[in-house]
C-alpha cells in the first residue's frame, strides 16, 4: 500500500513538474518560457536576429539554382552564337560590295560585256548579289519578264540564306520566359510544400525566402529573353534593307540587259552624231 500510493504522487508531481516551464524569462513585464535554456536569451530592446537564405552574391545564387540554371545558360550560349554569327554574314560590304555592283554596271552600260563575260565576272565574285545577277545574266536578250523572274528566283534563294538563323534567336527569345516561368512554378510548389511540413506556418519570413528563390528563374530567363529579341528585331530589319537594295540594283541590271533594254541602247548608240572631220569641214567651205 505504501509502494503504490508513494508511486501514485511521485507520477503525479512529475507530471506536473513538466506541464510547468523549465526556464522562464521576464522579458517586457511579461514572464516567457525559453525552449532553450542553454541558447541566448532575447535581451530587452534588442531584436531578434533571423538567419536570411535569400541569395545575394553570384556564387549564392548559382548554388541554390542548382540544375535550373543549365537549360538557361545553354539558351544564352545559342542566342549569343548565332547573333555573332548574323552580324558577320549581314555586313553591308559583303552582301552588296559598291565596287563591284558599281563596276559591273558601269561595264554594261558601256556595252564592254557580253554575255559569257557578264556571267564569268558574277561568278568570280562571292557576293549574294553577284548570284543575284547571275541568275539574270543568265536570261541575257530575252524579255524583261522572264529576266526578272529570273532574278526574283534567285533573290528567294539568297533571302533563305539572310534569314538563316533568325528563328533560332527568336526561338531563345519565345522560349527563355517560359522556362523562367516554369522554373518560378517549380519553386513556389517547392516554398509552399517545405512550409507546409515544417512548423513555419504564418512566418512571412519563410515564404519570402522561397519567393524570392523562385522569382530568380523568371528574372535569368528576361535577361536572356529582352536582348534576344532586340537583336532578333535589328537583324530582321537589316536583312529588309539589305533586300531592298539588292531589288533596286537587281531592276538597274533588267533594263541593261533584257531584250528591250539591248534594243534601246542599240538605238541611242545610232542616233550619236559623229564628229566631222576637218576634210569635212574645207569641202562644204568650197
């Protein structure tokens, strides 16, 4: 009897002694109880430190992007590639070199060419306008309209080759803000669920945290996405130009060389008063 109650009222205190605090603080006039006795205590009129995770430097934010920042840093890779790539091959000098453009029309104007001589000096030049030319060259005495069809053929094949490229740049421009959108996605889930089974509920600290983790993606795949799409714009007006220019000359070589330009330059050529000769000149005086 006396084991039994004895063992009744120690159970009893214990289970009273830990419903009570172990370690209290007064802190602002109010008593709080310390969960850890043996960590700092928060002293009155100092606020409470909090360990912030939000990324700052960029060794932080590579490592806590992880594996999402690969599919980015191809994307740019690519983008930067074929924009270096469009700048070279879309410069006014090679596309449409003046001096030869300017000679060759120059020479036929003159009537210094014939047809085989027209179309060896296109192919010897490795300008997109001299097989522009050549096409036409090719179509030398007929008809203006089957002249120009000519060159037109030939101008698409050579827009093909100017466009080449582009949708790529435009393709990382379209595709870049979706993969930061998804990776944004990914990490809200991830921000809400590691919330949701930990004690954090209610703490905006927290969330901010995975917010502004997840915001990272969204503002990689902008920074890819903005200059992409400008260089995308300027190299489409470029090649624009670029095509304009060459119809313009392409029309000056239609008149030179279809059978109505020949035919009009054969006349103009007969029509040309020859100078008169100083015998000439002592004849008609007597």
């Amino acid at each position: 009897m006396i084991a039994s109650v004895s063992l009744l009222l120690f159970s009893g205190s214990a289970k009273a002694q830990e419903r009570l605090p172990k370690v209290v603080e007064s802190v602002n006039g109010k008593l709080v109880e310390v969960t850890d006795p043996n960590g700092p205590l928060p002293e009155d009129g100092q606020p409470i430190k909090r360990n912030t995770v939000i990324p700052s430097t960029p060794e932080d934010i590579i490592q806590e992007m992880g594996y999402f920042l690969l599919p980015f840093v191809i994307a740019s890779v690519i983008s930067m590639w074929f924009i270096i790539e469009r700048l070279v091959i879309l410069r006014s000098g090679r596309v449409i070199p003046r001096h030869f453009v300017s000679r060759f029309l120059k020479l036929l104007k003159d009537g210094k060419l014939n047809a085989r001589s027209a179309l060896k000096l296109c192919e010897e030049n490795p300008s997109p306008i001299a097989s522009v030319f050549a096409h036409g060259v090719r179509k030398w005495g007929k008809p203006s309209v089957e002249v120009e069809q000519a060159i037109i053929d030939g101008g698409e094949r050579q827009l093909s080759q100017l466009r080449k490229h582009l949708r790529v740049i435009n393709g990382v421009a379209t595709v870049a803000p979706l993969m930061g959108l998804l990776g944004t996605v990914i990490g809200m889930i991830q921000a809400f669920n590691e919330i949701a089974n930990s004690s954090a509920m209610g703490k905006a600290e927290e969330l901010a945290v995975g917010i502004a983790m997840a915001l990272l993606t969204t503002a990689f795949g902008l920074g890819i996405a903005i200059p992409s799409l400008i260089m995308y714009m300027y190299l489409a007006g470029r090649v624009d130009g670029l095509v304009m220019e060459m119809d313009q000359n392409a029309q000056d070589l239609v008149h030179l060389i279809s059978a109505e330009g020949l035919a009009a330059s054969a006349a103009s050529r007969k029509t040309v008063p020859t100078p008169k000769t100083k015998a000439d000149k002592t004849t008609s005086k007597s």
